[in-house]
C-alpha cells in the first residue's frame, strides 16, 4: 500500500507538536519542583522552630505555675484563632489539609487563587500546627506545591492543559520535599490527585519531584524523616501474618475516616468561635 505524502506530514507535524508540548512543559515542571521543594523546605523548617518555641515556652510555664500555664494556654489559642481569621478573611480554600480542595482544583470544580492560597496556607499552617494543634505537614505541603505550580503558569504563558498538568505536579513535589520522598511524590499524583494518566503528567511529576527532592536533601540533609531499624529480610512463612495484618490495617483505616469525617461533620455545626475555644 502506497504511502501517501500527506500522510507523512500529518505524523511529522503530529511529533512536532507533541516535542514542542513537551519542550515546554519539561522546563516548567523542573522550576515547579525546585519553587515547591523550596517553599517545603522554609515551611519544615519554621515548623521545628515553632515547636521548639513552644516546648521551651511550656517548660517555663510550667516554673511559673497556674499563671505561667493560663498565660502559655492562651498563647496558643491566641495562635490557633490567627490562623482561623487569615484562612476566613483571605482564603477560604485553605481551610482543611489542602487535599481534598487540590482534587476540586484537579477536577475542575473549584478555582484556584494561588497568590492568595500560598502565603495565606504557609502562614495560617505555621501558626496552627507551630501553636500546638495535631496537624501533618503533608496536606498543607501538597496544596502549596500546587499552588506554586499554578503560579508557574501564571508567570510562564501555559496552556490549560500545561496548568492543569502543573498544579498535578506541583502537589506530587510537596509531598515528596515534605517526606523526603520523591516516588511517594509520583504515585500520589497518579494515583490518588490526577486518575487519569498521561504520559505528560507522568514525566512532569517525576521531574518536579525528583526536583523537589533534590532540595530538600540540599538544604535539609540526607535524613530520613521516619526512623525504623532495619529488621532484616522476613522469612517467607511470615508472609501470610503480613497478609492478616494488611487486612487489619485496611479496616482500621475505613473505621478511622468514616469518625473523621462523623467528627468533621459534628464540629462544622459548631460556632465559629466555639471552635476556637476547643481547639
């Protein structure tokens, strides 16, 4: 069967356009990562500050009696209900982790203001979990990973699709500067933020989290964020003990989300600044 010419154009300019596609995108996703592992990094670091602060404040109350414990109680609430007027104030969609607001993003069911988002997230964040509340990192890393990855495509012209891709691959390297974690980063994205897998963003949330990665180490060290001995290789009639224990642990975990979200639903009928006052 003869080749026709057109046809070979129409490849030729079908390559051509996805080159040029991932020229671009490559560049982005690499300055996505190292913005985003940067901004993991600063927000870890005045974390550990904040908590040392605050264990050293507790400490001192604690010489000082009653007063010294109401004054450092207060403290933190004062902290904690900061950070609840800067998310209410300026940024709603930071309220929570940041990860089910990133899905919306993803999906398309909600904007996404990321010159609001970012400084509002990192500062909101820093007050709350540096004034004592149980909060992770990783939630509120991944949402301003993906905001820096929206900025990205502000600055640089993008796209829908290139926005779209970045913001996937902005969250995936705060997670992976976050934990040190650069694959957790990738498969975090594929698998749990974007579902539908592309080549594309596949290639740019490795590039932006082996990036983010990459910085993290820089700056932070080679540490390991969790510790654990190394308990050697198990045998292999052990094997089905770990099978029993996946299924444990796969129950425990639906029993745990169904009273987190029961607890968030409970708590959002309480007042504002009731809330507060718990805690």
């Amino acid at each position: 069967m003869p080749v026709v010419r057109g046809d070979v154009e129409t490849v030729v300019a079908t390559y051509r356009k996805r080159h040029e596609r991932r020229r671009r995108l490559f560049p982005r996703a690499v300055l996505t990562g190292a913005l985003a592992g940067l901004v993991a990094v600063f927000f870890r670091h005045l974390l550990e500050r904040a908590e040392e602060l605050r264990i050293h404040a507790f400490a001192l109350a604690r010489d000082r009696g009653l007063p010294g414990m109401a004054l450092a109680v207060t403290a933190a609430a004062v902290a904690v209900g900061l950070a609840a007027w800067l998310v209410r104030r300026w940024s709603p969609e930071a309220a929570g982790s940041g990860i089910p607001q990133l899905k919306l993003v993803l999906q398309r069911l909600r904007p996404l203001r990321a010159g609001r988002l970012l400084p509002v997230k990192f500062a909101s964040g820093l007050l709350a979990i540096g004034g004592g509340l149980a909060l992770g990192r990783e939630g509120p890393t991944l949402q301003m990973g993906g905001a820096v990855g929206r900025l990205v495509s502000r600055w640089l012209p993008s796209t829908p699709r290139e926005r779209h891709v970045l913001i996937a691959a902005g969250a995936g390297a705060g997670l992976a500067a976050a934990f040190n974690a650069p694959l957790a980063g990738l498969v975090f994205v594929l698998e749990e933020v974007q579902r539908n897998f592309s080549p594309g963003i596949f290639s740019a949330s490795f590039l932006a989290s082996v990036t983010a990665d990459v910085v993290a180490r820089l700056a932070l060290g080679q540490t390991a964020v969790f510790h654990s001995p190394n308990p050697g290789t198990p045998p292999i009639s052990g094997l089905p003990f770990y099978l029993v224990l996946g299924v444990v642990a796969g129950i425990v975990g639906v029993l745990f989300n169904r009273a987190l979200l029961g607890g968030l639903a409970a708590a959002n009928r309480v007042p504002q600044r009731g809330r507060v006052a718990l805690g």
